[in-house]
C-alpha cells in the first residue's frame, strides 16, 4: 500500500482528457451540466505514402452512418496531413444497443469500402490510436471552476460534434485556464 500523493498549487489546471481520472472525480463532486454526459469511441490510424498520398493534400472529408447499423450513431473521417500523410478513422456512439459491435472491426470494414480503400491504397500505417470523445455539448459541460482549481478541454467536455472540433476547444480552454491562473496567482 502507498500513501496518495499530494499536489500542492495555488491553482491547479485539469486537463486529463475525456473521461480522465480527475475531471471524473471533479464532476462527481462539483457537479456538471443539466444533461448527462454522452461518448463516441474513435479510432484513427495515420497511414505514410512513399510519395503523394492517392488522397490529395489540404483536404478532408466526412461520412455519416456507413459502416455503422443505421440504429447506431457514427460515420468516418479522412485527413490529409501533407503531401505523404493521410489519416483515416471511424466514430462511433457509446450508446450502442449490440454487445458485439466492435469498433475496430467497423473500422477495417470503413478502411475496406471502395473509395476510402483508393484513397489508401499504397500507404503504411506509422500510427493507430482509439480515444473516447465527449459529445453532450453545452448542456453536458462539468463545471469549469471550483476553489483553486480549473478543467479544461475534453475533461470539460469542450467538443463540437457538428463540426468534429475538439483539439482547438481544448488549445482555446487550456490557454484561457493558464491566463486565469495566472491572473489569480499574480493578483
């Protein structure tokens, strides 16, 4: 057995992601928005070309529903990222009714269909990640601040869905997060 660790700050920025240890904790006992909180589950994969992606540069593209059932929340995604990088990916809605739907294996099917496989064709996999999203909105946010203590980005549940935004919730609310600490700590 280990004693907890203790953290002591003047103000303390949480910022551990969507449903990180402590922004779990902080809402469970500071409270959060009037609605319950919702996830997607994602899962991406970067794929590396020898030379230009089949894919095209400065480009993105969304899908809705295929590969997922029609009852079931999700759609797809293909990035560019340069001249030789692409990403690929599928979200799918936590809520599902089916015990088996498998995330990875909806997205092999995504990664399979005829135009992504186009897209892709040639091209590595250098990196493959899965993560949850909160996808509540406004109404689903945790309380932002308590004594001392600030949540920022999916912690908070700062995600825009319509507009698969979260990265730049999360840069805008940590950045706003420090310029508040630092307000409160230098005033």
């Amino acid at each position: 057995y280990l004693p907890a660790e203790q953290v002591r700050a003047d103000v303390t920025v949480i910022a551990d992601g969507s449903r990180g240890t402590l922004s779990t904790e902080f809402r469970e006992l500071f409270g959060g928005g009037p609605n319950p909180q919702v996830y997607s589950v994602g899962i991406k994969t970067v794929f590396q070309f020898e030379g230009k992606s089949p894919f095209g540069a400065d480009r993105a593209v969304h899908t809705l529903g295929y590969p997922a059932a029609a009852d079931v929340f999700g759609g797809g995604f293909v990035y560019s990222m340069g001249e030789s990088l692409t990403a690929a990916g599928v979200i799918l809605g936590l809520d599902w009714p089916y015990a088996n739907l498998n995330p990875y294996e909806a997205f092999e099917a995504y990664r399979a269909h005829p135009l992504i496989a186009k897209w892709l064709k040639g091209g590595k996999p250098v990196a493959t990640g899965a993560r949850t999203i909160p996808e509540g909105g406004f109404y689903s946010l945790s309380r932002l601040s308590a004594p001392g203590v600030l949540v920022a980005g999916d912690g908070a549940g700062f995600v825009n869905m319509r507009k698969i935004k979260g990265m730049h919730y999360a840069i805008q609310t940590g950045g706003a997060a420090g310029e508040t600490a630092a307000e409160a700590v230098l005033a």
